[in-house]
C-alpha cells in the first residue's frame, strides 16, 4: 500500500515539473513572438494553455485524492499540499504568457517605438528563477533557491526602468501612447510572473524544510 502510494507520489511530483517546464515554455515563447513579431507562435502560446490548464486540474484533483484517501503524514503531506499551491501559481504564470501573446498579435504590424531589450532580459530572468524553483522542488534542495530574492528585485528594477523610460516616450509623443501602454502591460505580466516564481520557492522551501520562508526579504 505504501509503495503504491509512493510510487503515485512521485509521479504527481513529475507532473508538477512538466507543468513548470510548460509554464516556462509558454513565458519564453510568448515574449520571443513578441520580439520576433511572430503571430503563428503566439497563437500556439494561446491554444497551449488548455494543455497546461488540464494538467494543472488533473494535478489538482490527484492531490486531493490523495489526501483524502491515503491520508499522508509529515513530508509528504507537505509536498502534495504545497503541490497544490505550486500548482495554482505555475497556471497563473501560464495565464501571463496568453496575455503577453495576445499583445504580440495586437502589435505585430506596427513599428515598435523601440527595440525590445529589457522585456527580454526580464522573461530571462523569470524563467531562471522558475528553473531554480524546480530544481529545489525535484532534488529537495532548497539551497536552488538562494539567488531567488536577488532575482526578483532585478525584475522589479527592470520594470521599474521599462516604466520610466515609457512615461518619457508618451509625454514627449502622444502617439507612442497605445503602444507603450501594451509593453508596460508586458512588463507588469513578467513581474507577476517572477512574484509567481518567488511564491513557488516558499512553498518549495516549506515541502523540504517543514518552515515558512518569506523570500521577499
């Protein structure tokens, strides 16, 4: 019975890394359809999430059973409750990489009012940060998420220098207006997502460790 229940633990915890790699795919996709003005990438970024939302329910729905039938104790308990919440962020990271898509298709035919470099370097960043996240969460080492607050605070500096630098291009053009508006849409969706990232580090530290952590701080 045991083993059966640990054999099903440990698939719930390789699907919980495919739906993170999903996850990451879809950010990494979309923000590169969006430099590259691709709309046929973006759409498939839009079709995808239906994957990634049945598999984050099928999860879901795993994990509960197994809590109400197996009953789990101690670490293990904790990993399929942190599941849970891991869960919940990685289809909200997906959830940003539809609505960045989107953009990419609003835009695709304009003239970009400046290249794309920060947007990118941030989507870098974010999947880094999920990348670190998992690797914690797969090897049970929380020492994967050491750089997670450094991280986050280089996204918030990003987007804090993206949102500067297109406050100035609308007073001096109104007419950059419409479309500086959708790249700072962009930005404050990557920022989600690295919240997203961090949120999933202290749940993961919380699954190893049996400790809350705020990696905020």
């Amino acid at each position: 019975m045991r083993k059966s229940f640990h054999q099903e633990l440990e698939k719930l915890e390789d699907d919980v890394a495919k739906l993170a790699t999903i996850a990451e795919e879809a950010v990494a996709g979309a923000v590169k359809s969006l430099k590259q003005k691709d709309v046929n990438m973006a759409q498939k970024i839009i079709d995808g999430d239906d994957v990634l939302d049945d598999l984050a329910l099928d999860i879901e729905n795993r994990c509960f059973s197994m809590l109400a039938l197996q009953q789990p104790m101690a670490s293990d308990l904790r990993t399929i409750g942190s599941a849970l919440k891991i869960v919940t962020d990685l289809e909200r990271i997906g959830d940003h990489a539809v609505d960045i898509a989107k953009v990419t298709k609003r835009l695709y035919d304009k003239t970009y009012i400046k290249p794309l470099i920060d947007i990118p370097r941030m989507a870098q960043i974010t999947q880094e940060m999920l990348r670190s996240s998992l690797q914690a969460f797969v090897k049970k080492e929380v020492n994967f998420l050491d750089e997670l607050k450094e991280q986050d605070d280089e996204v918030d500096h990003l987007y804090s220098q993206i949102f500067r630098e297109l406050l100035t291009f609308m007073m001096a053009d109104p007419s950059t207006i419409n479309q500086a508006m959708e790249f700072l849409m962009v930005a404050s969706h990557l920022e989600r997502v690295a919240d997203h990232a961090t949120n999933i580090g202290e749940w993961v530290y919380y699954a190893v460790t049996g400790e809350r952590k705020d990696l905020n701080i």
